[in-house]
C-alpha cells in the first residue's frame, strides 16, 4: 500500500504541524466545498479538524433602527459654520442617544473532531500537504518504521467530510471524538456559556452524535459514522470514554453530516444521520465524485511560471523573507488564493468571508463582510480568472437585504433608494459600527455596484441575471445618489459628508501624542466617492441605451433620471492635484492629504476602477503614481500591500508591483499560507498592531494583482501583459477571460517569443496593447482580424475585429512563431 504523498505544481506541502500557541487554525491546512469548511491541524499523536459552516453566525444583536434622518441637515449646518469635528459625529451620537446597540455577528466554529492515534514511538519524515486540484488534505510520518497517513476532504458531489487514516500494517489504536471547539489556554467567552449549556455528544455504536444550540435555540451540529471497510474488518471498533477507540486496523474510513438552523437538536440529528446513510461509496469512490466537480472549477483558468521545482512553503517563505519571492511561490499563491475562494465560496453561499470558513476563534477580529475594500478585493479576481458565477453569492446576499438597506436610507438621511453600511453579516444589515469613519461614508453601495455592472459586461446577455439581480441593486443605489448628492451656487457637485476609508485629512489630525482611531474623516468630495458617482453614472447611462436598443429588458427609466444623471456626471470636475504633484485624497483643498495610511481610496479612477489607464489618458497618470509613491510602508497591511501591487500594474509598472507582493510575504504570510492583516514582529514594513488578525481578502488580492500584470481588460481596450517583472519573463496562462472572450497565452519575454490565442464571445472592436519588446506580430485566425499597431510608449497597439461567436484570432512573434 503506497502511503507516499504526491508533490505537484498543485500541491502546496510543509514540513510542520500547526504551531501557532492556542491558535492552531491560523496555520491549519483546509478544505471545504462553499457550504462546509474543514480545517486539518495536522498533529502526528493528535489532530484536530475543525468544522465550520457558511451559514454559521453568533453573538449579533440588531435593534430597530431609530429614525433620525433630520441629523443630516444639521450635519450640513456644522459642516458649512467650520465645525468639523462636531459635525463629524452627529448622526452617531443620535443613534446612541436613542439608545441603539446593533451589533456584528462572528463565525461560530461548528465543532471539532479530535484524533487520537497512539504513536510506536518518535516520528519522523513528517509531512503535510493539501493537493489543491482535489481539495484533499493529508499528513505522513514514519514511527518505528511503519508509515502512518491521514487524509481528508470537503465533497462537493455529496456535501459530506470524508476522512481516511491509514498505517503500512494493521497497527493502528485510534480514538475519535466530537465535541464542541475549544482553544486551549483561552477562556470561553461570556457570550459563549450557551453552548456549553446546550451541548450533547454521545456515542452509538459505529457512531458519534454532538449538537448544541446558538443563543437563539436554533440547533447545529454533526453526526460522524465510521465505515466498516475490508481493511478494517480485523480491527476492533468500540465505545470508549465518549469516543469511538478503533484498535488493530490498516485502515479506518470516517463520514461526517453536518446541519445547522434545525428547530430541534434531534430534527438536525435524524437529517444529517439518513443523508449520511443515503451516501454511498468508499474513500476512494467519494473523491473521485468530488474531485470532477472541483477539478473544473479550480482548472477554469491556469497560470505556471518557470523555475517550478517543488519546494516546501517553509523553504518558499525564507526566500521571500530574505529578499524576493521566488516564481514557484508566485505560482503557488495565486493558485491558492483562488483555491481558497473556491473552498470558501459557492454561488448558493455567503459571501466568502475574511477567515473562510475555518475560523477557530469564538470572537475574531473583523471577520463581517466589509465594503469599503475587502469584500470588493475577495471578488476582484473572478473576472480574469474566469470564475464569474460565484458572483452571485454577492448579487443574492445584498439584494436580499435591500428593504433593511432601503430603511437605513430613509432614517439615517432621509433619502430614497439603499444606504449599505460598509460592515454586514448574514443576520445583521443595518448599521453597527457606530462611528463617523462608517456612518457618513455614503459610497459602500456605489463601489459594490461596480461588480454588478462589470459582471453584465462579461456577460451581456445574461437577461435574467440583468432584471432579476443586478438593475434592482443599481436602480436603488441610484435613486440614494439623486436624493442625497447636491450642488454649490456654481453647479460644482457638492457631496458632503464624504469620507476616504478611514483616512482623516493631516490638518484634522490630533498630536501624535494623542492617538485617536479616525479623529475626522468627515468632509466634502472625497475623491473615491466622487470617483464611484462618476463610474456609476457613465455605466447607468450606458445600460439605458443599451435598454434603448432592446439589448436588455426596458426597466422604465424616464427622461428626467437621465437628465438628472447627466448634470451629476457634469458637475464633477476634473481630479485637483496637491502642490506635490499627486492627486488629492480630498478635492477641497481645506483638506490636506496625509500619507501615513494604509487605503489608497483616492487611485479609485486607476484600480479598481477603470476611468483612466495608461493608453487612452497617459497624461493623466503622473499624479496617481505621484500619491501612491508618497503612501508609507509602516502604515500598510497585507490587504493594502495586494492592492498597491494592483495599482503599480495598472501603472505598467511591473517591477514594483511585485515588490509590494514581496512585502505582503515577508511581513504577512503564514505557513500556510494564510494571510495576515498586519505583521506582528516589528519589521517595519507594515502598520504595528496587536493582534495580527486572519484576513484572506490579501490572499484573494494576491491573486488579483498577479493577473493584473498579466492582463488588463476594460470596455474595448486589452493589454497583455502590461506589467511583466523579470521574475515573470517566461509562462503560460489558460482561459483568462476578458469581456468579449477568453485568452490563452506563453510568453518568454527575453527572447521576444509571444504567442496568444482569443476566442471570441461575440462580436468586437477593440484596441490591442502589446508590450514592443515582442515584436513582428503576425496573425491568423477565422472571423477575426488585426490592424497594424502603432507605437505608444513602450508598448504597440492594434485594433482587433472580430465578426461574433466562434471567431479566433493566433498572434505569434519570435521564437513562438509556429509553434
């Protein structure tokens, strides 16, 4: 029986256990299918997996939202008398006068299944990894000359844990448990007591049942049956001690059901106990069910870099830390952040979550859904990476909180349409972060919307998806911006409060004596919201024409709303630069810009929005690149550092965009790799906080910002490889889409070799950036053609035409040329 575990370019493997002191997970190699997380510590004596499920949440609290719209106004009169600060903080402290107390809820851990397995003595030649094509998980180690493997995964076919634990003879003394998680060395929390009042874990024969109840008697829970396999038939299973001890086997196999928001604890049981004997299969058997339907989605689109040799992360990481990360941990990455999205994420899901689904701690740091950067940054990758379906966890998730969204509007600012507060969970929509950095940023709504709008631009025939989930959204945000947004005597727009997440301009800062978290962000024209207004706007006026053409649905927009959009949209004036050249974060200049933060809000035009690029308005760009180079290293997170990396690749700038991923995997990578918020060891490359919580948007950024370098796409333009660093020079990447089609492509830049291929969707025109160190492009194709380039910096750029679906077009140059 070979118990060897396989090393691929898929495979991510260290060479240790988890070993982050009472926080386990943190390090934890996992697995899931969207709906079910399983989080494998990886002890030889003793592991843990912890469970966790999508729809899981606990300790929220959601009062009836007060109304208390009139505070705008006298917002407005504070604002307009100089009284900032003041002005700041009345809707807030309206709210709390009422007396209102919502709050965010936090993932609850499901439970763990402890293992047991008795050693022979010392190991050695340890080992874990997790094959990110399968989604399976597994440890190996040698003890007295027999091997011992553990193996487990999240099926995607039948929505069940499977676990295997094998020895190379018939040795094993193994003990199973389930129970409610614990973090050893912490205290339960208060808000926590319930589950230890409610908790059930009993053996049945083959058998373990565990279920307790969340603070609202909604019950949850597990049942794990062992299987009764040929190699474990000379073994001996029995109830031991509250666990199931399995003695003298080769081979122990485990299924695990689980189920949460049953009205009773023995509902929940009887449905998770009959599907887990409806699931029929062996180890084996099971995955390979899974592993078709996993395979597609991870193998959507592909990306590989030379220089692959198949080392540990342990080893990938001191590289990094020691200088810059090699290509293979490049690779590595952005196959892993898309591998966690999709074991984190589903379509019928949450959201993916900033700790997935594998979080261990009863009260984390920031883990709602956050849409002042993060959910934004999670998603961001789906386009290019060809995983444009998964949006719809998004499009459901909001739309279905748009009547609390529509309340927010009218009693916070007495306006139509939807106000999103930035911070949400599945049970709590209205505002919880009662502070003015939160409660006067008006533009949460405006920049999620992006993802509807760039979402029926990729699909532009996706009708349904068009009247059923995206015009909704857009139509309500809209009607918040015709109520809320108003205009100086000149027809300047006038957009006030405005915020730039969480910035604070430098002439309202206190002393740097006295530390204060977001002393006055409230202000006019912040330059993302007038930025989101824009893009919003210009995207709304185009969906009605293309509702004109009978391209989409007729949703009724009348004559007058597209006036009133017209005179927003020409009411905002060009970008205002500081007297240091960059663009201002506020475009009044009363507010003075300060670098020491770790959001780049105000490059909204360049990424993540797409108003300006370096093609079509260069002349432009000086004084985006010019903020971004005054931004200070101490004051960034992981997040930041994945989405300046972005930034830099939207400068064609590639070089420093893979800079800014080095620091993101010296200072906030774990073995796993996992990504943190901040580094905790004062290297001085981010900001200095205690603790340094779990926040996988970075790793979701990781992916994104390599894709950047690889491919730009917006409206009519493409660029490939606009952003190329050296450590980049040579790869291939398959099916990346852009909105009219799909692109595969190898390049080795330092033999000017390229060659591409782009199946169309549709019929197009659009412009054509090629790097001109690839010269004598040469193509050939059906239906599709390309017009001579013309130079433009550093780059050629063709016009490409297609006549409609089934079109292709080849692009071939140097050493590629015929290949």
């Amino acid at each position: 029986m070979g118990l060897d575990i396989k090393i691929t370019r898929d495979t991510i493997w260290m060479k240790r256990p988890s070993s982050w002191w009472h926080d386990m997970y943190r390090e934890g190699l996992v697995s899931g299918n969207g709906i079910n997380g399983a989080n494998f510590y990886g002890g030889s004596g003793e592991q843990t997996v912890l469970l966790g499920r999508h729809d899981l949440w606990h300790g929220g609290r959601k009062d009836e939202l007060p109304d208390v719209h009139e505070a705008l106004a006298q917002t407005r009169r504070d604002m307009e008398e100089g009284r900032w600060t003041q002005a700041s903080w009345v809707l807030s402290d309206r709210l709390k006068e009422k007396g209102y107390e919502s709050r965010l809820e936090a993932p609850l851990p499901l439970a763990d299944i402890r293992v047991s397995i008795r050693p022979l003595g010392s190991f050695s030649g340890y080992r874990r990894a997790v094959q990110m094509d399968s989604a399976e998980v597994s440890s190996r180690w040698t003890s007295k000359e027999t091997v011992f493997r553990c193996d487990g995964f999240v099926s995607r076919a039948d929505d069940v844990i499977c676990l295997r634990y094998r020895a190379s003879g018939p040795v094993l003394d193994v003990k199973l448990g389930m129970d409610m998680h614990v973090q050893p060395g912490k205290e339960l929390p208060e808000s926590c007591r319930h589950i230890v009042e409610t908790r059930e874990s009993r053996t049945d024969g083959n058998r373990i049942f565990y279920s307790a109840a969340d603070e609202e008697g909604n019950y949850y829970g597990a049942v794990l049956r062992v299987s009764r396999t040929e190699r474990m038939q000379e073994g001996k299973l029995e109830e031991w001690y509250g666990c199931l001890r399995i003695t003298g086997a080769e081979e122990i196999q485990v299924l695990v059901k689980t189920f949460a928001k049953k009205k009773s604890r023995e509902e929940g049981l009887a449905e998770a106990l009959a599907r887990l004997e409806e699931t029929a299969g062996d180890y084996e058997q099971l995955l390979e069910r899974h592993k078709e339907l996993h395979a597609k989605l991870y193998h959507s689109a592909g990306f590989c870099t030379d220089g692959y040799v198949g080392r540990c992360s342990e080893s990938l990481l001191e590289e990094a830390f020691d200088g810059e990360q090699p290509a293979e941990l490049m690779e590595k990455l952005w196959k892993y952040g898309r591998y966690l999205f999709l074991c984190g994420g589903h379509p019928e899901s949450n959201p993916f979550p900033l700790y997935g689904l594998w979080c261990g701690d009863y009260e984390p740091m920031w883990p709602h859904n956050m849409a002042n950067e993060n959910l934004q940054m999670i998603y961001w990758h789906c386009f290019a990476g060809n995983l444009l379906p998964m949006h719809h966890s998004v499009f459901r998730y909001y739309n279905e909180r748009l009547e609390s969204f529509r309340q927010n509007a009218g009693r916070l600012y007495g306006c139509r349409g939807i106000y999103m507060t930035a911070g949400t969970t599945p049970g709590v929509a209205s505002p919880t972060q009662v502070v003015p950095v939160i409660m006067n940023w008006v533009g949460a709504a405006g920049w999620l919307a992006a993802h509807y709008y760039k979402y029926l631009e990729y699909e532009k025939e996706d009708v349904r998806a068009f009247t059923e989930e995206i015009y909704p959204f857009l139509d309500e945000t809209a009607r918040f911006y015709e109520d809320f947004i108003t205009f100086y005597p000149d027809g300047r727009i006038k957009l006030y409060p405005s915020v730039s997440p969480e910035n604070t301009p430098q002439n309202f800062m206190p002393p740097p004596d006295r530390i204060v978290p977001h002393p006055m962000p409230t202000t006019i024209n912040s330059t993302i919201d007038l930025a989101i207004v824009r893009e919003f706007f210009t995207h709304m006026l185009l969906l009605a024409e293309r509702m004109e053409k009978k391209e989409l649905p007729d949703q009724g927009i009348g004559g007058e709303r597209k006036k009133t959009w017209k005179r927003i949209l020409d009411a905002i004036p060009p970008y205002a630069v500081n007297g240091e050249g960059a663009v201002r974060e506020w475009q009044e200049a009363l507010f003075e810009d300060r670098y020491d933060h770790r959001h780049l809000s105000h490059i909204y035009p360049v990424f993540p929005g797409e108003e300006i690029n370096s093609v079509l308005q260069p002349e432009l760009m000086g004084a985006f690149r010019k903020a971004v180079a005054l931004r200070r290293i101490e004051a960034q997170t992981g997040w930041s550092m994945a989405h300046m990396a972005a930034i830099y690749a939207r400068f064609d700038q590639g070089e420093e965009a893979a800079a800014c991923l080095d620091n993101m995997a010296k200072a906030c990578l774990l073995p796993n790799f996992f990504t943190l918020h901040n580094d905790y060891r004062g290297m001085g490359i981010t900001m200095d906080m205690d603790p340094a919580p779990i926040q996988l948007d970075a790793a979701e950024g990781y992916v994104n910002a390599v894709q950047e370098m690889l491919l730009f796409a917006s409206g009519d333009l493409l660029k490939l490889l606009p952003a190329l660093p050296r450590r980049l020079e040579k790869g291939e990447i398959h099916n990346f889409r852009f909105p009219d089609g799909t692109l595969s492509m190898a390049w080795d830049a330092g033999k000017g070799a390229l060659r591409a291929e782009l199946a169309m969707c549709r019929k197009t025109s659009l412009l054509l950036s090629i790097p001109a160190r690839f010269e004598g492009v040469r193509s050939s194709g059906t239906g599709a053609e390309l017009l001579p380039g013309k130079p433009q910096n550093d780059f050629l750029v063709y016009r490409l035409v297609s006549d409609g679906p089934g079109s292709r077009i080849r692009l071939e140059t140097g050493a590629h040329s015929g290949s």
